[in-house]
C-alpha cells in the first residue's frame, strides 16, 4: 500500500492527542490440517485515525467488528502486528511492557461490565486505591483520603468506602470503574462501551457524568460503543467500522444527517427511534444476511456481498478512505459509490451477480423470496 | 406475586392487570427489576416456588389454577415463548431441526417424522434462514445469534400459536439484525394474527412495534397508553422521565435528564408510589399512599397511576411549573446532586 494517510483533517501536531497509522491487529486461529495453512483473525486491518486533545472520538460497529480490539490495541493491552500508534507526540508502537508502564497512567480503560472488572472480593476503596498503590504514589491515610476523594467526585458516597462491589448497583459500579480510571487524570480514558449495561435512566447519569469530567480535566476520549444515539450525543467525531475496517470518519452530525457509506445509511436505517411518527414514516433498510468471517474477509470493500450498491468494482478494488462528492477533508467514507444526500438505498441493487438479492425494502418479501403473503400454511 | 428469599419475601410483581387481544402487540417496558419479564413468566407458570395471587384468563381459561398438564399442553401450543438469550434457549447438543420437530411432535400425535421436518424447514424458510434444506441439520453453535434467534421465533410459532410472548427478544442482537427479527414477528403475526406481548427496555423498539404500551416500574403498571399517546402526550412521571434521559435523535444535543437515583428494593417497597422518591413532582400523598390506576387524559384506554391531575391541561400546568423552578442546570454541580440522591438512596 502506498502511503496514503487517509486522517481527517490536517490538524497540527500538538493538537493530536493520539494518531493511529495503518494499525493491523491479527490474531492466529488453530489452522484446519497439519499441513494447513495457518490462518488469522483479520480483527483490525489497516485502520488510521487521529484523534485530537480534549474531544470525544467515537467509534461504531457491530458484535465482531473489531472495535474493542481497536481500542486494546491502541491501550496497547495486546501487540501490534504492524502500523504505528503515536501518542503525545511519542511511538509507542513497540514500547516494552516496562517502558510502557509510566504510559498506562495517562491512558486508561472504563470497560462495559462493571462487575466483571471489580474484583467482587475486594472493597470498593482498595479497588480504586490501587493505582496509587501499584504507581507508589500514596499509601495510607493520604491514599484514603485521595480515593474518597475520588469517590465524591464521580457521586459516590464516600462512607461506602469499605463497601464490596456487589453492594452498589450497577450505575454506581460504572462510577467505581470511572473514579479508578480518572485517579491520576490521565489524558486519553478509552471507554469501551460503558453504558451498554445499564438501564437508560441510570445511562443518562453516567454519560452527564463523563461529560462533567471532560469538561473539568480536558479529557480525551476514545468512545466505543455499539448504541448510535448515543454515540452521536457524546462524540465530536465518530467513525464507523466493519469487519476490521473503518468505512467512514466523519463530525458526528455530518455522519447522522449525510452518511456516505452505505453501511452507515443501513446502520442508521436499522435504529429503532423513540418517536413513533418518525418511525412510522421512514422506510427501513434492512440488511440480508450476516457478517462474514473475520477469517476470510470479502476482496475489495468487505460490505459488498450485503451492499445494496454493490457494483464490479467493490469486489475487485479495495476503496480507501478520502472525502467523497465533495464533502470536507474531515468527512471521509471507504466507498466507490457513495451516497448522495437523501439518496434512498431502497431504490438501489446490486450489479453483481455472484448473491441473490442482497436487501430489500420492508414490505417485500423475505430473504431468498421465499414467501408471499399467499403461502400461508 | 411474591418470593420468598433469603432476604424477606420479594415483592415482584404487586396489582398488575393488562389484557390484550389478537393480532395486537402489547409492549412491556420498564427498567431492569421492574417485573416486567416475571409477570409474563408468572402466567405461564414457570415461577417455581412464588406465591401468586390473581386470575390470568387466556382463552377463557385461568392460567393460574390450571394443572401442570393442562398448562403442558398450552405452552409451546398456544402460548409460544421466546426469550432473550437465544443460545441458552436452544439445546447445544441437538440439531436445530430436531428441537423443532419434536416441539412440533410432541402437541401433534399424529404427524409423521417426515412431516415435522418438511414442517421444519418450511419454518426455518420462513423466518429467512437461508438454505433451510441443509441447515435444519446444523447445531445451535453453528447459528450466529441472529439465526438462533430466529430459529427460536420459529419453534415458538411451529404450532401457530395464539399468544407469543417475546421477553427482550432483540436486546442481545446487533441493530441490523434486531430489525431482522423484529420484521420476522411482525410478519408472522399479519399471517397467522397472533397476539404479541413484547417485554423490552428499549423505548425505540416500543415506538417501532407496539400497538399498546405497559410501563412498569417497582413491579407496578404505571401507565397504560397507546403507543403515539405514550410518546406524545404520557401523563406518569416516570415516562416523562424515561423519554427525557434519552438522547436525542437528531437536533441539538442537550444535556441529558436522567432520572436520579436508584430503581426501588422491592424488599420493602415504600407505602406510598414506588417511584416518589425519584419523582420531580413528589406530593405529601405520594409517600403515604398508592395512586390507583385511573384514565388520564382524552384517549380512550390510557391510564395511569399518579396522583398529578388526570386531566391534560391541568398536568401541562403542573409540568410548566417545575420545569421552569428547576435550577439553571450548569455543567458543574450536576454529578453533584446526583451524588446527594445517590448516597440517600443506597
């Protein structure tokens, strides 16, 4: 590949919090014979994004898609296979365990279960005492006091300090993962889909609460999440990924109102909206069929096989992420055939010939035409 | 209906009433420990151990009192069941297609092996499986959850049932394929004119699907209303509650409503509303007594159990007011007064 740098908008260097270039994630699978030839998991394929100081970058998909790899790789929990993440301005693409120790205090995670990342064992204030502990930093009545401030700050009661996890309910545990994570006011929190557990009530409380904290320490996020609403409600960016790639970058109004991928339009079409009027009203896209295996991602664009625009050129040509139909250097989509403004993907079918119909509109007949409204049984 | 636990007996589900008829949908929603999945449980018996109060009539029947044969031969049959974790529903050790043929069996004495299978496939082919000819064979792993989910959805409606019930049937899905198989239901229920009851948390499939809408809270209805009425004009405090901590879909991003606090114990549920201590709008009488379910508003059927005026004008009122006595919401203290509620709340 030659050396595209498809970031969005050039923004100057000590504006960038985090660059990624070209980052590849593959994970070996068990090959299928003893002399089989040995396969990977495509998890994250070339992916490249910058994401500046003190805004929220939000990153979309579904189940499978690699978004989570995306993020552990970038926090550098697993190894990079190839590519290159800058971060404040330094390579830590390669850094050692060691060296990337002192690292780990400005990059942190907030991760989706929150029972699942407390030790249900230990008590709340020794969980988010440890990175005082494990970075020496406090001890004792100073660490105490430290962590309880904390506690208050993300609306804990800090009397609850010697309480265990399974005491709190689940937003209060979200709040545990998110007092450990702000303890040393790192620069970068990747937030792996923090809210997706938690009732929409108590969503609302957390999400107020990590905008409050932004706002205060100028932090960055890295927001991963699969709920598109709020996705677009906290991010300034948000990039949308499938099958290991990203298939469009774009200010999150831009991406809501003019989509240029059609996996973004899908995606879109695919919300259910809490608004019966509008839900009523708008014809839905929906998609056939399922995501392919990471294994063996399709050639070309990996949308195509489910695309309703898919042409020649999507199965032979791998599109790459630059601005399309004129749109900003901040808006980029990994299309051949983009969509136009208020372009109705109904109205589109594949011209490739190797599937059967591949979407259709609601109102027609099911997968494969296997059914009419007069085939009852 | 109650359950004895280690703790005290549970109230989950207290004084809960709905009915629906055919070919309709009724959607459940409420937040987690809201009732809301245990009630539908409740009916078809499969709440070992609760103590259960009440009349569930289907068909003319009581559900409640019926013998655990009887009830054999309604569920699967008449009342088909499809549940949240599709993976946990299927058996991993049988084929897809066995599961549904002897589910089709088992009610049909008289149907051949090779006609359950024909069956089978007819079914895996109308829910959008592809190659169902092939992939009746397959085990459940072999599915993605998008499949299993639809394999369930065709196991329940195997023996065109009269009433399914549909417990969070999409919240383990991605978006795409939940419209999938929410387009799945939909369909099945315009062939065979079933009857839905749909139990989910999310707001956005409710407005999508369901022709009436049950909002549950503390184990309680709060407030029964149409779909474009609940979204439009909800008169309970907690639905407005509900609607505002959404993010908005479109338009300008405000700061999000949330509710504050914590969902109630139903160790010991307070005496009065079970929602009065996150109410904006909390009366004396809210805490000392339980507002009974009563029409609100002008639609027909849309009731609701809050002691706020039932009548439209006089509630726009009240909301006016303490909308504008909120405080300036700034940036700052906000976690703050989370904070206070949190902490009287835990």
């Amino acid at each position: 590949m030659s050396d595209v740098n498809p970031v969005p908008g050039a923004a100057s260097d000590d504006e960038v919090l985090l660059r990624v270039e070209n980052l590849v994630k593959y994970f070996p699978v068990r090959s299928a014979g003893l002399l089989g030839k040995r396969e990977y998991v495509h998890a994250v394929d070339e992916v490249s994004m910058t994401v500046r100081r003190g805004q929220t970058f939000g990153i979309v998909g579904e189940t499978g898609c690699g978004k989570s790899t995306l993020g552990r790789t970038i926090a550098r929990l697993y190894d990079v296979t190839s590519g290159k993440i800058t971060f404040d301005g330094k390579d830590i693409t390669r850094l050692s365990q060691r060296r990337m120790r002192p690292l780990r205090r400005e990059i942190q995670m907030i991760f989706q279960d929150p029972m699942g990342s407390l030790n249900p064992r230990r008590r709340v204030g020794s969980i988010i005492g440890d990175p005082f502990a494990i970075h020496g930093l406090a001890s004792g009545a100073e660490r105490r006091r430290r962590v309880q401030e904390l506690m208050e700050r993300v609306g804990l009661n800090p009397e609850h300090y010697n309480r265990f996890p399974a005491e709190f309910s689940g937003g209060q545990r979200q709040r545990i993962g998110v007092a450990r994570a702000i303890a040393f006011r790192p620069k970068l929190i990747i937030c792996d889909e923090p809210v997706s557990a938690l009732d929409v009530s108590i969503q609302a409380q957390v999400i107020n609460l990590l905008a409050d904290l932004q706002a205060e320490f100028g932090l960055t996020y890295l927001f991963i999440a699969h709920d598109l609403s709020v996705v677009r409600h906290v991010s300034n960016t948000v990039a949308v990924m499938y099958l290991g790639k990203l298939t469009e970058i774009a200010p999150a109004d831009d991406l809501f109102t003019t989509p240029r991928h059609p996996y973004t339009g899908a995606l879109l079409s695919a919300v259910p909206v809490p608004d019966p009027d509008l839900s009523d009203q708008r014809e839905q896209i929906i998609l056939v069929g399922d995501v392919p295996s990471p294994i063996m991602p399709p050639s070309g664009c990996r949308f195509h096989p489910r695309c309703p625009k898919a042409a020649p050129v999507c199965v032979s040509e791998v599109p790459q992420l630059e601005p399309r139909l004129g749109d900003g250097p901040d808006h980029v989509a990994a299309c051949h055939l983009p969509m136009a403004a208020g372009e109705n993907l109904i109205n589109f079918r594949p011209t490739i010939d190797e599937l059967d119909r591949v979407v259709e509109a609601d109102g027609s007949v099911l997968p494969g035409g296997a059914v009419s409204e007069g085939s009852k049984s | 209906m109650s359950f004895r636990t280690a703790d005290g007996t549970v109230q989950a589900v207290r004084g809960l009433s709905f009915h629906i008829d055919a070919g309709q949908t009724l959607g459940i929603v409420g937040e987690s420990g809201s009732g809301k999945s245990v009630s539908t449980q409740t009916i078809m018996g499969l709440t070992l151990g609760a103590q259960v109060s009440g009349r569930a009539i289907f068909e003319g029947q009581d559900l409640l009192t019926a013998g655990a044969a009887q009830m054999r031969a309604i569920r699967g049959a008449k009342i088909g069941m499809i549940f949240q974790d599709p993976l946990s529903s299927l058996h991993p050790y049988y084929r897809v297609g066995w599961q549904i043929i002897e589910m089709i069996r088992l009610h049909d004495h008289d149907i051949s092996k090779a006609d359950a299978r024909k069956r089978a496939v007819e079914l895996l082919k109308l829910v959008g499986i592809p190659q169902p000819e092939t992939r009746v064979d397959d085990f459940p792993h072999q599915f993605s959850g998008g499949m299993r989910q639809r394999a369930m959805i065709a196991m329940a409606m195997a023996l065109n049932p009269a009433l399914l019930i549909a417990d969070e049937p999409t919240t383990a899905l991605d978006v795409t394929v939940q419209a999938q198989v929410l387009r799945v239901i939909r369909r099945m229920q315009e062939m065979f004119g079933t009857a839905v009851i749909l139990i989910t948390h999310d707001l956005g499939v409710i407005a999508d699907v369901a022709d009436e809408v049950l909002v549950m809270y503390g184990g309680e209805i709060m407030e029964r209303a149409d779909r474009r009425t609940l979204f439009a004009a909800s008169h309970h405090p907690y639905t407005e509650g509900l609607l505002r901590s959404l993010p908005s879909y479109g338009g300008a991003r405000e700061r999000l409503r949330p509710i504050p606090g914590q969902p109630p114990s139903l160790l010991s549920p307070p005496p009065g509303c079970p929602f009065a201590p996150r109410c904006v709008y909390v009366m004396d009488r809210c805490r000392t007594e339980d507002p009974p379910l009563l029409p609100a508003g002008s639609e027909a059927g849309h009731i609701s159990a809050c002691w706020l005026p039932h009548d439209t004008a006089a509630r726009a009122e009240v909301r006016r007011r303490v909308t504008e006595s909120e405080p300036a919401q700034s940036p700052a203290s906000p976690a703050g007064q989370v904070d206070a509620v949190d902490s009287a709340g835990a």
